[in-house]
C-alpha cells in the first residue's frame, strides 16, 4: 500500500497530469432512458452525461449474465478464455496471473479503488460484502450497506418460489436517498474523490440498482403512476417461433407466471429504481464538478447486460435477443467528443480504450479494441462486430443484422425494419448470403 502510494506521487510529479478515470457501473439496467429515446423513464443525470460525451447506441455485452459479463470487460477476454459461465467461479482458478484493468492502471501509478459492485456479488444476498470480488484489482474497497437490505421483510412479492436476486419483488420505501445501500455508494465515491484528487485516481463506482429486488424512495414510484406503464404485446405463436432454450430465461414462460397487473407493477418499480440510481450518479457527478475534476476525468457509465420486461414473453437477462444482450455504454471527459455512434462496439472493448485514452500500455492479448477513433468521430469506420453468448447459443450482432445460432436452429433479424425481433429470415432464401456471411463470424469467434 505505501509502495503504492509512493509510486503514485512520484509519477504525478514526474510530468504532465494524467486523466482520472471514474467507471460507473449500474446492474441490470436496460436502455429504457431517456438518453436512449425513452419518453417516459426519467433519467436527467445519465442523459447529461451523454450529452457531454459520446453515447454508444449499440453497445453489447459478451455474455448476458453478471458474473461472466463483469469478468469479461474487467480483464478483457471473452468468457472462451475467462471459463467464467455461471455465478460461482472465481476467474483465478483459470487465469491467475491475468492483469485486470485496474490492475493495469496500478502497476502504472494510479490509486485504484473499487465501492460497490464492480465483480460478481450475489445481489442482493451479499451486499455489504466483497461477494466474488478480486482483491489483486484494488487498493481500497468499500462495501456500503442501506436500509434497502435491512427492510426485505417488507417487499411484495410476485414470485414467491424465486431467490431475492431473480424474482419480481419491489418496495416503495419511506428512507431517504442516503440510507439506501446505493445513496451510500454515491456518499463513499465522493470522499474517495475529495481524498485522492490531487493524484491520478481509477475509481470504480458499482451501484445495485435497478436489479431485483426494486427498491427505492416512494418519491421515485411516484414518477410512475401505475395507468401509465404499459407492457409489449405478445405473438401468439411466439413460443412455437423458437427452440425451447431461446425462452429458457423465464421459467414458468412467460412472465415467470405472473398476471399482466403484477407484470405491470413490477415495470414500475423497475423503473423506480432507475430513477433512483439516476439520482445518486447525480450526487457524484456534481462532486467531481465541484471538485474541478470533470476537465480531466474520464468517465465512462456502463451496465453489465440488458434487461427484459416482457419482451417475447421474458423477464431479466440470459436471452440472445436485443433486450438482454444490448447494454448503455457513455464516454465522457478529455479526448472525447460529443455524440452518438451507432457501431457496434462490444463491453471488453472498454479495458484497450481505456489503456489507450490514458497512455498505458495494455497486456497484448486483449480480445477488444480501443474505441478511441469512434470517441474522435462517432461515424469513424468501423468493420467489428459485437458477439455474445449464452449456454448452448451464440449470437452475432452488425450495425443492421443480429444473427443468433441454437442447436439446429438459427435466427437472423434485420434492424432496419425488425427492431422488436419478430420476423425470423434465416431460411428466407434471399437473406442466403447474409446467413453464410453471419455464419462465418460466429464460426471464426467460437470455433
């Protein structure tokens, strides 16, 4: 630690000031804001950030589930290389030496720390404590604890057979911002901020909401009056379009069960919960304003997947469509402009452009790329594509197609004049050179 710190002040003092970087993490949130088009989710902090920066539009991640999604990004190998598949495995036992993105920015003279949930942690059972965390990636870490933990005995409960962590569970609670696990996030970022401000900083600031269970102020539920939420329709034949693990998310399919008013109150809440983590990035972003940062912060918000709320009969994460494997992803701060790029870009990209924006040197076989010409000019070219997987399928997704493969079953969707996914043209015999061309990518990347 003193090492470190030695190391830390020797290197600022040395030449000119190096960026901070602040990389904020929300868990489980989808791109209902409305940075992203949402006309009714509100989300006034997240929409100014992107406003300052440069919003991804098409951002996916690798594997739409915590635990291997946060591994991926944070060392910067896909889960073929990481073997983290499930909520349990410690990426160590398969790669000990492999060097972390903060890591990296350590070993280069930066204070790393971590509040919050960066790695797995079984949300909500192990908050207020390091969960799966990786103790070689931090200097200082904090595990904040509210009363949104201590006060579970008094949610509403729609699926009573599910764990806390995969239910459809919510509470409007009576606290303040602050005494919530997340307000406490924001309040213990900001003094990391106040007391490492006059050297380089990579601050890793992980809130727990919206993820299950949703819960929030009341003043939040209240910017949702329950008329107002509506839920997508669903095909009757939706079920018959698919092979039973492309559904295999939500069981009992579909909605885990519950009738279209619980569906409903449970959306609500979701975004209650939105609006409620939307407030304390607020808090923080203020801070590094008026702590004079912002001009030499990098800041980058990101979520670990996406989220279904009823789309093709699914809630939560672990699909291969568009809901679950496409996630916000916002630059912001020195070298970047102001924007929307609409490339596909995919979460492990994030540690080589990172690396890149702040002269370091990255390990060389990362399996991303520096999005720094995208960051430059959002409409720079761009040949990549963003992949992601599930057990047993594995999807690719261009700037128009995603093409998703299952055993023996194979699906291609054309964003142009299919957003929703509805309208399967993989046997369409004139999509036949899209098919091959989408086949080989998947072929190459999982082979």
């Amino acid at each position: 630690m003193i090492q470190a710190l030695l190391l830390t002040l020797a290197l600022a003092a040395a030449g000119p000031k190096r960026p901070n970087v602040l990389f904020v993490a929300v868990d489980d949130m989808n791109n209902d804001i409305g940075a992203y088009g949402s006309r009714q989710v509100k989300s006034p902090h997240i929409d100014r950030l992107a406003a300052r920066g440069i919003r991804f539009d098409r951002a996916y991640t690798q594997f739409p589930l915590c635990s291997p999604s946060r591994v991926s990004l944070m060392t910067g190998l896909r889960p073929g290389r990481t073997k983290v598949f499930d909520l349990k495995t410690n990426f160590r036992d398969h790669l000990p030496d492999v060097v972390t993105m903060p890591q990296l920015f350590t070993k280069n003279g930066y204070f790393a720390a971590r509040v919050g949930k960066i790695f797995h942690y079984g949300n909500p059972g192990d908050i207020g404590t390091s969960g799966l965390d990786d103790p070689k990636s931090w200097q200082q870490v904090v595990n904040p604890r509210g009363r949104d933990k201590d006060e579970e005995n008094k949610l509403t409960i729609h699926t009573p057979g599910k764990g806390l962590g995969a239910s459809l569970t919510y509470l409007a609670s009576d606290g303040t911002d602050e005494e919530h696990t997340d307000g406490k996030v924001a309040n213990e970022a900001i003094k990391l901020m106040e007391a490492h401000k006059d050297a380089p900083f990579f601050l890793a600031v992980g809130f727990y909401r919206p993820h299950c269970p949703y819960i929030a102020p009341k003043k939040y539920f209240d910017l949702y009056p329950l008329e107002t939420i509506t839920f997508p329709e669903q095909a009757a034949d939706e079920k018959d379009r698919h092979p039973e693990v492309a559904l295999g998310s939500t069981k009992p399919w579909p909605l885990f069960g519950v009738n279209l008013t619980q569906a409903r109150e449970s959306k609500r809440a979701y975004y209650a919960a939105i609006s409620f983590v939307d407030a304390q990035l607020g808090r923080v972003l203020d801070a590094l304003d008026r702590l004079k940062l912002a001009d030499n912060t990098i800041v980058v918000f990101w979520s670990d997947h996406g989220y279904h709320l009823g789309e093709h009969g699914l809630w939560m994460k672990q699909s291969l469509f568009e809901e679950s494997a496409r996630t916000p992803l916002i630059f912001a701060g020195p070298g970047i402009g102001k924007g929307v790029s609409s490339r596909p870009v995919e979460l492990l990209d994030m540690y080589p452009t990172l690396a890149d924006l702040a002269g370091l040197k990255p390990p060389a076989d990362l399996q991303g790329a520096s999005l720094r010409p995208l960051l430059k000019n959002p409409k720079a070219a761009w040949k990549r594509a963003a992949y992601t997987e599930t057990r047993g399928g594995h999807s690719v997704r261009t700037e128009r197609y995603r093409y998703t493969e299952w055993p023996g079953h194979r699906e291609l969707y054309d964003h142009q004049t299919d957003p929703r996914e509805e309208k399967n043209l993989a046997d369409d015999p004139k999509q036949t050179k899209t098919v091959a061309e989408l086949h080989a990518l998947v072929a190459k990347n999982w082979q």
